[in-house]
C-alpha cells in the first residue's frame, strides 16, 4: 500500500510540474509578442491548464498522506516535507499573483466561461484586487511569467525532492 502511495504522489507532483515547466520555457517566445497577440495567446490556457492544475490540490494531499505514514527520524520524512513546502509555496504564488492576473487576462480577452471555469475565476480566497488594467499588460505580463517561472522551479524542487525521499527509502 505505501508503495501505492508513493506511485501516486510523484504522478501527481510529475503532472503539476508539466504544466509550470511548460510555462516557464515559453517564456523566452512570448516576451517577443506585442500586446494584442500576447492578450490573445493568453486566452487558450483554458481549459487545459486550468484542469491540470487539479493534480495540484492532489499531490499536497498525497504528499501529507506519504509523510504520515514516513517515519520521522528519517532522511526520507525530510525530503518528502521538502516537497510539501515546494507544493504549498506553489499554492502561495498562485492565488497572490497568477490568478488575479488570470482573471483579467480572461476578461480582456472576453473569454467565455462555462459554470465550473466562472465559479474558480471569480474566486479570490486572497481578497486581492488589482487596480491594474490591460493598459498595464507589460506589467501583468511580467508578473504572469514570472510568477509561472517561479511556480516551476518550487515544482522542480518537490519533484525532486520527493524521488530522493522514495529512493532512499528503498
């Protein structure tokens, strides 16, 4: 069953790394786009993305579910307790700058939300509202990527983390 365990948890945290790598390496491309055809490319991240970012939730409870049943004292406890705080920061990052950002990205973009996608994009558990506009797109661009780029490396560091922590557990 702990073997069940920690198969599950590094798909999970593989698929939420995916989705953040990608990000981070269309970076370089994207930062050559004007403002019209960057607003446009933002609007087909969803629903894609958006539903890839579900394994996130997922390997959080996954990795807590492996560090019950880690014993402590081990190095395997730490590695994996590594993980969860990558995994946890990701969670920071996103709903303080990513997600705001996305909302308007949507907006500007007049994208068409179906009654799930609606529901996520108008919540804000962070109570964060930005006085910023589509005028301010380099900002909001920036802010995106770099958000995302920071996002993947926490993601890189769990991943890691995690097979480290089950390799030497073995």
């Amino acid at each position: 069953m702990f073997h069940l365990i920690q198969i599950l948890t590094v798909v999970l945290v593989g698929i939420a790394l995916s989705p953040a790598l990608a990000h981070a390496f269309e970076f370089p491309g994207k930062r050559r786009l004007d403002r019209e055809a960057y607003v446009t490319v933002q609007a087909i991240y969803y629903p894609g993305f958006t539903l890839l970012g579900a394994s996130e939730p997922g390997g959080i409870i996954a990795v807590i579910v492996l560090l019950l049943f880690t014993p402590p004292e081990s190095a395997s406890f730490w590695f994996t307790a590594v993980a969860l705080i990558g995994l946890l920061g990701m969670q920071v990052i996103y709903w303080m700058l990513t997600h705001p950002t996305n909302k308007l990205w949507l907006q500007s973009a007049g994208a068409t939300l179906g009654n799930l996608g609606g529901e996520f994009f108008a919540h804000d558990p962070a109570g964060r509202h930005t006085s910023w506009t589509i005028a301010d797109w380099r900002k909001l661009r920036d802010r995106w990527e770099y958000s995302h780029i920071a996002r993947a490396v926490l993601a890189f560091i769990s991943f890691v983390s995690l097979v480290v922590a089950i390799v030497i557990q073995s």
